[in-house]
C-alpha cells in the first residue's frame, strides 16, 4: 500500500504491544503494558487515569520524543520509530502542547506563534501573517503584540494552542494544557479547542484528570489503570456536536462522568 492508500488515511493512529521500561534490573519501571489503541482521523480521543500511569509517557512516544521499549506507533501507516530512531516524516505532521505555555517572553504573543513555521522556509511576512490568522482564531485578536508577560494564564495557553497549530497539524497532542487554570476559564479554552479542532478535523489526543473534562470533550475516553498503564476499556461518548455546557448538567452526561469514576476506581483496585 502507498502512504495515501484510504485504507491508511482512515487510521490516523496505529499503536501495537506498545510497552516502555525505563531502566534496568532491580530498579526497572515499567510505564507502559503492552497498549493497543487506533484512532480514526479527526477523533478526538482523552486518556484519562490516575497520576503516574503513563499517560504523558504514551504522548511523548506518539510525539517521537521517547522511544518505546517494545511494540509500534504508525502515523497514517508511517512508522514513529524503527528502534530508537524517530521518523521525520511520520512525526512531520505532529504537534504537541504542553500544560506550561512554554512562550519567549522576549518575543510578542505573534512572533511565539510564528516560530513553528521557521522550518517550513516561509517568508517572515508570511510566517507573521499566518501567526495572526491563527491568534484571531483562538481569541487573541488584538493581542498578537503583547508580551507573555502581559497576558492572563488563560490568554498564555490561547498562544501555545496557537502555536501548536499554526503549522495545520494531522495530530494534536495535549498534555493537561489548562489543568492549572481557573474552572471557568478551563471551560472556555475547552469550548474553542473543540471548535478549533472539529473544523480542522485534527486528530486529538488530550491527557487530563478531569473525568467530566474528557467526557465533555471526546468522541472516546481510554481508561488506564495504575502504572504500569494498561489500557481498561474504551468508553465511546455519544453526545452529537457541537456541544454546549449545558450539557454538563444532563442526567445522561452525569451518567456517564459517574460510570467512568467507578472504572478509575475499579482500575486502581485491581
């Protein structure tokens, strides 16, 4: 097959007996337990388990920035790693955000945006220009010269997830992007991110504690269990887009957040 047969492109994410050790004998410690998992492209897709299970670790081997153990990452039929070594080209269309914003701040919210697309050769006129697009997107319109300084914690984040989309990413990875912000803040990042992310149809994969923030958000939730993290049951959400917040408040939707406590909870056990 060609890396643009259907039969590809329908699989944006191929995982396999994906397992990582981190060091050796004695002191080894396993993160990861044999995980299956494939996401369809535009999913979006929430890990959601307890501290420590390897949630982050699973992100960053997706992301080609730690090498399994064992086992295989495909993107759109194109292997992440051939033994330790990261494929450019499968990795090409990843982009990763972090829980920190992680900006310059000697640079302007623009020009932090912008410095993804540094390697693609684009003018400065363009890569600015794209870098503004994209901030109107997100709700920096007006903002893009401001300093991270002068910003909220909350615009802060709005410039990373900028950032991490100005190169029109195939694959989204987000790591508790706005778990230190404020509820209703939290609320109304989730409801552009959704929006962002529906109408690019990128695939996503978001690490999150919050049991009603992964039901809110995703079309399936992953449940892991307490390291070394194995994948307990995939949960499908069933609620239509787009979504509102008053959704939250539905018995349906409490059902469900109820339903996936009581696997955590089981999982931990275990």
């Amino acid at each position: 097959m060609s890396e643009h047969d259907p039969a590809l492109l329908s699989a944006e994410i191929d995982i396999r007996g994906l397992t990582k050790i981190f060091g050796e004998g004695a002191t080894a410690v396993t993160a990861i337990s044999k995980a299956d998992l494939d996401l369809d492209r535009g999913a979006f897709i929430s890990l959601l388990g307890p501290s420590g299970c390897g949630k982050t670790t699973l992100l960053r081997i997706v992301a080609g920035l730690e090498a399994p153990t064992e086992g295989s990452v495909s993107i759109r039929g194109l292997p992440v790693w051939r033994g330790r070594k990261r494929s450019r080209k499968a990795t090409r269309p990843v982009s990763m955000m972090f829980q920190e914003a992680r900006l310059f701040p000697w640079y302007s919210v623009a020009e932090n945006v912008a410095l993804p697309l540094r390697i693609t050769g684009a003018s400065n006129a363009d890569r600015m220009a794209r870098a503004r697009e994209i901030c109107a997107t997100v709700g920096l319109k007006g903002f893009e010269d401001h300093r991270p300084a002068q910003l909220s914690g909350g615009m802060r984040q709005r410039a990373s997830l900028a950032r991490a989309l100005v190169t029109d990413p195939q694959v989204l990875l987000l790591d508790e992007p706005f778990g230190a912000l404020d509820a209703m803040t939290r609320d109304t990042l989730n409801l552009g991110l959704m929006e962002v992310c529906a109408r690019a149809r990128v695939t996503t994969i978001l690490v999150t504690h919050s049991i009603a923030e992964a039901a809110f958000l995703s079309d399936r939730v992953i449940v892991l269990a307490p390291r070394p993290a194995r994948i307990t049951n995939v949960v499908d959400i069933p609620f239509a887009r787009p979504r509102t917040l008053d959704l939250q408040r539905s018995t349906a939707f409490q059902d469900i957040v109820a339903d996936l406590r009581t696997q955590l909870m089981e999982g931990h056990d275990a």
